[in-house]
C-alpha cells in the first residue's frame, strides 16, 4: 500500500473534531452544568482561562513564531537556554550579625549556591549606625554595616572575584557601593572581576515604608553617582535593583505587577539619563524582581510577557535591544505562605520555582518553609536550596531550551499579559509616570481592589490556601518562633560600633575628618572615591552617609505597600482559638449531630468537621446519633454551645425540626447549624430553631469568625 493510501485510511479511521465538537462532548459530560461557570476560570488580570487552548489561539501572534534569544527576549534572554548556564542560585541571607551572615553565607556556597544574596536591615539601608537608629531596625531582615571590619566578618573565606554577589540595598546604595570598594582594595581583589549588582532601589525603600530618609531628586543624584563610578571601576556590577515583590506582596495581579515594574523601571531610566547616563548603560545596570506566585501558567507567562514589553521599551529609547538582554530575579512568593501547616510551603515553592524556572528567570531564590514564621534554620535553607538542584538535575530543565515554547496556553497568556500590562503602564505614564501615580494615591488604590478581591475570594474558600482556609490539620503544633530580641541586637551592635570608634584601628580623627570633609565639599565625580578612603581610614556607614548627603529633606510621604498574606485572617482564628484554650483549658467546641449512620454521608460528614477546624474549633464528631436523648445528653457532657445536625437529605427532610425543637427546647441557648442548602425549607427550619447554615456557597471566615464572636473567643 503507497504512503498516500496509508495516509487517507488513517485520516478515515481517525477523522479530525473540531472545537465545536470537544465543547459538545464536555456539555453533554457536566449534565446541566453551565460550561462557562464549571471549566471557565476568572483571572484577576480581567480575562479567562480556557479549559482547552487551541492553533487558533496563536495564529496571529508573532512572538509565538520567534526563536530563544531573539526578538525581544520572549522565550528566553539567551539562545541556549540554561543549557550552557543555569540560572543562579541566589537564596537570600537574612542573617543580622555579619558573622551570622558568614556562616550561612559558606554553608550556601558549599552548598553548590553561585550569588550571596545579601539582606541589610532598615538601618544599613538608610545610612544609620546600629546607635541612631530604632531597635526595630537594627538587625531585622537583614545584615547590619556599620564599618568596613563588619564585611570583613561577613565576607571572610568568601572568594569574592569567583562568585557574584546581590545585595538589596535599597537607598542605601551608594554608601554600601563605596564600603564593597574599599573592601576589594583593602584584599587586592581585582574590582573589573567583581560581579553581581549592589541593589540600588530608593523608590522600593519609598513605597515599602512610605518615606524616605533623603528625597527622590537626592537618591536618584547618588544612584547615578554610583552607576557612572561602577560602569568605569566594576563594569560585571549592576547597580539598579527594579523590585517588583512589593506589588505582587502587597496583593496585585499579574498584569499589574508587571505593569508597575515597567513603570518604575521606565522612572530609573528617565531619571538617570537625566543625569546624564547614557539608556543603553542604565539597562546594563538594572536586575529585575519579580514575584512568583501559584498560578502555574500564568507566571511562566509573566515572565516571558515582562521581557516582551521591556524589549518595547528599549526599542522606543533607540536602543539595539539584541546588545540588552534583560536580567530577572525571581523570588518565590510571600503573600500564600502559611504559619499554620508550614511543611506544606515547600509544595508551594517548588512549583512557584518550576513556573520561574520554566518562564526563563536569570537567578532565583526559593523561600524557606518557615520564612514567614522565623529565621530559617539550616534544615530550612538547605531544603530550599536544593529545590533549584531538584529542577535542574533531576527534572531536567538545563537540558530543553525553553520547554514551555509553543504551549498555546502559554504563548496566549503571555500575549493578554502582555497586552493588559502595557494598558496599564500607559496609564500610569498618561499620569505623569510611576513617582506622580505614588503621590496620588493611584497604584496604592489598584492594588488594594485586586488585593479585596483575592481576600474575598480566600474568605469563601473559592481559593483554597491548604492547610490553612481548607484541609487543616487539627493536631498541628505550631513552629518555635524563636523571635530575635532585637533589643538586644541593637544594644550589641551599638556597643561594637563604639568601640570601633575608640579603637586604635581608627586612624587619627583629624585625618578622617578632613576626609569626611572632602566627600562633603568636593566635586560629584570623586565623592565616592574619597567615601572608599574613609571607609578604609575607619569611618562607620552613618559617618560616611552623612557625608554623602549633607543636609537634605526627607522625601513627600506616601501611603506604603503593605504585604499581605492571604492566610493571615484564618492563623489569626486559630491563634484565637488556641488562646481560648490556655485560658479555659478547652479549645471552643461544636458537636457535630451524625444523625444515622454517618458512612451514608460521610463526605458531607468530613466536610463538615474540616469547615469548623479550619476556625481552630474542637469537633466533636466520633458519635453517630439515633435518638433525641443520646443527643440532649452529649451536648450537657460536652460543655459544646453549638450543635451542627449533619446527614443525608433523605434525613433532613423529617429529621431537622425535630432535632432543632428537642435541642432548643433543652438548651435554647445552643446554636444550631444545619450542614447544607436549606432550600425551600428555610422558613420551616428557622421556626423549629435553626440559627444557621453551612454549606460550599457562605462565606468561611465570616461565619467561624462570627462563631468565636458569640462564644467570646475573639
């Protein structure tokens, strides 16, 4: 038989089906069921997931036909993927004291991590010593600088020429730039060998605190100041850090986070070739931050849709975008991590890391399980870490360029993506840009709708948050905290820094402060020149900042980005309810009413337990009942001040009343829940004294809320 024949038979045999028909099919499966409402999902961007993505989907799109490492960086910056270079593995070092930092920081590195992630805490960043600064603000969430002896501490047996280096210093940059400086001169480091980015972001440090210790025209003077010097002295350091985890944190969509990360990316670009620098070194300079959350395809598709319109940005400055890939940080999302069940957060982080890895990130940090709850321990980052070894080694990822390329649900998601976002930014721009829309309240407010919505959406467990809105482990004993007295970090710091200014190290005061004098009073261009030479002489950061800045106002106040973790409304439940417990002895407790043999119900009868759980309520549910006085009995050996009747349908319908009087008529003040719909039956059941329903359609927190309310638990 010829091949064409072959061909025609099989065409018979298997005879295309159109859409139409798949759509018929899956119709005639969901009996009734609207299709639109059952396999169409709503995205907070304001479009739909499909269930089914199809050629068609693609067919005009142009970036669907381009190839990795070209045509504005879609389907990944280099053509080779991470088949040559893998992504960097950048796990942040949130440690507090530098020889805390040290430790982690070789521990990571043995570990097989090539970029020290560096955290400073609110002090460092803002130019303060550990003794002017908060007690909050020394030591928390980051590594406290004072003095060029701390990153010898916290660099020490790290080969600095051999491994990057990323530090988030946020409006601080331009001093930590200068105290690197003097480091690497001070060890004979090579500085054209130094690689990374230093993580100057001022307008991150505005909008995550709603201030800023100097104004904007200020910082983005001393973030230019920095860029020109580092382009000449360490040309492999970036020195702008466009972090857009403050948005996807604080609760935006997709399409807004990158919007709003194209907007601040667009004011670094405006405001330093202003001063001078040249579009084509900003972007050399710049790293981007991106948030990844839970919702697989749509963050591959972000990512990819961020290059796009990044590519389109360069274009429209003139630039040959093919001379300026883009690099992207991601970070796995803090806004679904949980206190409560927190192993499950390395679920979490495992499939936010393969959507990162599959949408092309340049390095990545994966969360810790219990970053949310304290300082990782080394169980906790070695788990982390070795989620970026698990992808790359064992799942394969470095051997397959760009495996989501050509999927037609990605590749259209990444075109509505990208067709919102840039509706976004262009609003933004029409406003003024990025710093005005700040100033008016605007972004804030977007933010804040999408943020209700998804609140909204957790509240009524449409979303489900497991172990925590849903599936709860009703056992669960909650991690150490082990929280840091940070009193006492600052008063230790404090004192370390005052003896560094007593100490024979510090050359004579005369010397360094005809310096310091010099960064005051002299010229821009050697500023931070004679900032390195302090640093060396023995200057603290504080000395070295106030040099830097001289007198200066403190930028306009805005209202701050918070960041919300969706789970926190349910932790605080169940934090409640445990509080009860200390005081009473007891956890708040419902009897559950299996009328019947409860295995004729028994999903009705699980879901009803875990609903009440989820509130931090004792369930007593290890009865079935088969009388009215087996139930009046259980609720006065109980203590329990509400009673939830559970069973089949077929039950309800002769049993609920008679149940409902019984228990009223003993106890009226019992409340009693009915597990279910009511129906039309309603009326008739809230006159037998039924107080309530339970079923898939209320709202989860309002009603446990609600409950802890009545039984004086919060």
């Amino acid at each position: 038989m010829a091949q064409s024949e072959i061909e025609l038979e099989l065409k018979n045999l298997f005879p295309a089906h159109t859409y139409a028909d798949w759509k018929a099919a899956a119709e005639d499966l969901l009996k009734g069921k609207p299709f639109e409402k059952v396999l169409v999902t709503p995205t907070f961007e304001g479009f739909d997931l499909q269930p089914i993505y199809r050629k068609d989907d693609i067919r005009e799109l142009t970036h669907a036909r381009s190839m990795p490492g070209f045509t504005q960086f879609v389907r990944c910056a280099n053509a080779a993927g991470y088949t040559v270079r893998r992504w960097k593995v950048s796990q942040e070092l949130p440690q507090s004291l530098p020889e805390e930092l040290n430790r982690a920081a070789l521990l990571d590195l043995k570990g097989e991590a090539d970029e020290l992630n560096i955290l400073l805490d609110p002090a460092t960043r803002k130019g303060l010593d550990p003794d002017s600064a908060g007690a909050t603000e020394v030591g928390a969430c980051g590594v406290s600088l004072t003095t060029l002896k701390d990153l010898e501490k916290a660099l020490d047996g790290v080969v600095l020429d051999a491994v990057s280096l990323f530090s988030q210093s946020g409006a601080g940059s331009q001093a930590i730039y200068a105290m690197l400086t003097a480091y690497c001169e001070k060890k004979g480091i090579q500085l054209s060998k130094v690689q990374g980015n230093i993580g100057g972001d001022p307008i991150g440090d505005w909008m995550r605190n709603g201030s800023l210790p100097v104004s904007l025209a200020k910082a983005f003077d001393e973030l230019a100041a920095t860029t020109r010097t580092a382009q000449a002295k360490t040309p492999s350091m970036g020195t702008v850090f466009v972090d857009a985890n403050i948005f996807h944190n604080a609760g935006s969509s997709a399409a807004q986070e990158a919007a709003y990360l194209l907007a601040e990316a667009v004011e670094y670009v405006r405001q330093l070739n202003q001063r001078g620098i040249p579009v084509e070194v900003i972007a050399r300079s710049m790293r981007f931050g991106v948030g990844v959350g839970s919702s697989y395809f749509l963050e591959i598709a972000k990512l990819r849709a961020i290059r796009m319109l990044w590519a389109r940005v360069l274009e429209a400055y003139g630039c040959a975008i093919e001379d300026l890939p883009i690099h992207i940080h991601a970070r796995t999302s803090l806004a679904n991590k949980t206190v409560l069940d927190p192993y499950v957060n390395m679920l979490r982080v495992t499939t936010e890391a393969f959507s990162a890895v599959l949408g092309g990130c340049d390095s990545m940090h994966v969360g810790p399980f219990d970053e949310v709850v304290r300082l990782p321990d080394d169980f906790s980052r070695r788990i982390a870490r070795n989620v970026h070894f698990i992808l790359s080694e064992e799942c394969d990822l470095t051997k397959v360029i760009d495996p989501a390329g050509g999927s037609y649900a990605v590749e259209k998601l990444t075109d509505q993506i990208a067709a919102e976002s840039w509706k976004l930014f262009q609003a933004i721009e029409a406003k003024g840009g990025l710093i005005a829309a700040l100033k008016e309240g605007f972004i804030q407010k977007e933010i804040a709708g999408i943020a209700s919505k998804r609140k909204g959406a957790y509240a009524r467990r449409k979303d489900v948050i497991v172990g925590t809105n849903q599936y709860p482990n009703a056992t669960e004993k909650t991690l150490d905290p082990r929280t840091p007295d940070y009193a006492a970090i600052q008063r230790k710091r404090a004192e370390a820094v005052a003896g560094h200014r007593e100490s024979a190290e510090v050359e004579a005061s005369g010397a360094l402060m005809e310096v310091l004098s010099s960064i005051l009073n002299g010229k821009d261009a050697d500023k931070l020149e004679s900032a390195s030479k302090a640093f060396a002489m023995g200057a603290t950061l504080g000395e070295v900042t106030k040099a830097l800045r001289g007198d200066t106002q403190a930028a306009e106040s805005i209202e701050a980005l918070p960041v919300r973790r969706f789970a926190e409304p349910f932790e605080k439940l169940r934090q409640a309810a445990q509080a009860h417990a200390e005081k009473t002895g007891t956890l708040p407790r419902i009897l559950q009413v299996n009328w019947g043999p409860s295995r004729g119900y028994r999903l009705r009868a699980d879901w009803t337990s875990g609903f009440y759980q989820v509130g931090g309520f004792e369930v007593l549910n290890d009865k079935d009942f088969g009388s009215i006085e087996d139930i009046q009995a259980a609720l006065q050996s109980s203590g329990a001040k509400i009673a939830v009747i559970t069973s089949s349908d077929e039950a309800y319908a002769t049993q609920v009343e008679v149940i409902a009087k019984a228990i009223k008529a003993q106890s009226p003040d019992i409340h009693v829940v009915v597990a279910g719909a009511p129906g039309e039956t309603e009326a008739a059941w809230r006159a037998a004294g039924v107080d309530d329903f339970v079923n898939v359609r209320v709202n989860a927190y309002d009603a446990l809320a609600g409950l802890q309310s009545k039984l004086g638990v919060s």
